[in-house]
C-alpha cells in the first residue's frame, strides 16, 4: 500500500513537472513568434510617383504604415527628415510599395525622366540665362515665357506691341544638355580662400532643355523659339500662377494684380 502511494506521488510530480516545461515552451514559442511579428513603422507611397519627381513632392505622396520587422527591407525610409532635398525617383514609384532610398538619385545624376500619358517631348536651346542659369535639373517643373517684338499687323501700317506672358505652367523638365566639360554636370576640385569647395561653374554654352508638353503647347512653343524668345523659370509645385497677364509696353509700370 506504502508503495503504491509512493508511485502515485511520484508520477504526480513528474506530471506536474511536464507540465511546467510543456507550458515554458509553449510561451517560448509564442514569445519568438511575436517577436518575429514585431510591427515597425515605415513610408509606402499612396500613388504612382513618376520618375524625376523631387523629394520635395515625394513627401507628399507616402504615408507611414507599419509592416512586421521581418519584411521591413534594408533600405526603408523610416524618417523623410533624413532624405536630402537634392533627391528624385530614379524610376517610376508604385503605390504600395515601401519607399526605398537605393531607389532616390540626385537630380544631377538622372538620365532622363518618363514622359507623363498624353504628353510628347520637345527640345529647346537657350542661353543660360534663359534657362535659370543653367541649374535646372531632370524632374524639375518650369515656368515657360514666351516675349515677342512687334509684328507688321496685315492689312494695316500698324504693328503689334511688345508682348511678354507666363503662358504655361510647372512643365515637367524630362532631359538638359549642355556642351561636353560645361554647365551643372560639371565638377571641380578647387577651393576658395577659405578651403571651401568651389561653387560649380555656371555653363557658357547653349543649354538643351526637353520639356514634356501638349500638342497645343508645343505648337506655341515652337511659334516662340521661331518668332521670339523663351524664358524659362523654375516653378515648383508651390509656386502661385495667380495675376499673370499679356505685358505690353503700355501695362509693364502698371499695377500688379493681386
């Protein structure tokens, strides 16, 4: 009888003691799973950015989730304060994707932008001058004015004034050229007096600019380049388009509109 209950008290401990390590591991493995489930926050684009657009825009077009660590890839933007400003998409950028650094080039470095649907390209060569000195950047959007001298009006002795109006808006800059060793391509190793590198030299050649336009904008374009002359602003997607007007002598000390 002694031993009977001897056995009895001792398959109890061993139950209970399997137990105990039963449950240990079952907490274990929950632990590892949850960890391995661990949710960090990371940006996924919430619509299709388009190829050359600045991080400036980027920002604009994510928004923060959280994924599980395990599937957080290596180069995750996890804070956009990090991002230097002189950045663009290297490629097209789908929604719902994570936003990758490897995936953000420096505008500089940028071939050549796609072209948004319905949209053609044409190129046009200006002087610096005329083309923002020559800093415009692939992805960057501009401003296009178009500034013409008198015309003989037919039919009459009279000529038309002198005219000057931004006509389009935030165009899409899809290529820039400039001659071989110029313009903002260009790199230098010099420093100034005070051993800082030396800003980059402005180009002294012509500057090719391709803009991405619609059919009714590049026959002006080409009207301008034929018959006047194009300026070129940098015109970001802030800019305010409001109170433009055809200029002519008669107007240009007028009051501006507000």
């Amino acid at each position: 009888m002694k031993r009977k209950l001897i056995g009895f008290l001792a398959a109890l401990v061993l139950a209970g003691i399997g137990t105990s390590a039963l449950v240990a591991y079952v907490q274990s493995a929950r632990d590892q799973a949850v960890a391995a489930e661990a949710l960090v926050d990371v940006y996924v684009v919430s619509e299709t950015i388009p190829q050359g657009t600045p991080v400036a825009d980027i920002r604009g077009s994510v928004e923060t989730t959280e994924v599980p660590a395990k599937v957080l890839a290596d180069d995750a933007v996890t804070d956009l304060d990090d991002l230097d400003d002189s950045l663009t998409a290297a490629v097209d950028l789908q929604a719902g994707e994570q936003l990758l650094s490897s995936r953000l080039v420096p505008a500089n470095q940028l071939g050549r932008a796609s072209v948004p649907a319905g949209l053609q390209e044409m190129t046009v060569s200006l002087e610096p001058t005329r083309a923002v000195g020559g800093s415009l950047n692939v992805g960057d959007t501009v401003g296009v004015v178009l500034s013409f001298e008198p015309f003989d009006l037919p039919g009459t002795e009279d000529q038309s004034p002198n005219m000057t109006h931004l006509t389009f808006h935030k165009v899409l800059v899809t290529a820039v050229q400039f001659a071989e060793g110029d313009g903002a391509n260009a790199t230098t190793d010099d420093e100034n007096a005070d051993g800082d590198t030396a800003a980059e030299p402005a180009p002294t050649s012509q500057v090719l600019v391709t803009l991405a336009l619609s059919s009714p904008q590049v026959e002006q374009l080409v009207f301008g380049a034929e018959f006047g002359h194009i300026w070129l602003t940098a015109e970001n997607a802030d800019a305010d388009e409001s109170g433009t007007r055809i200029v002519t002598l008669g107007e240009v000390y007028g009051p501006v509109a507000q």
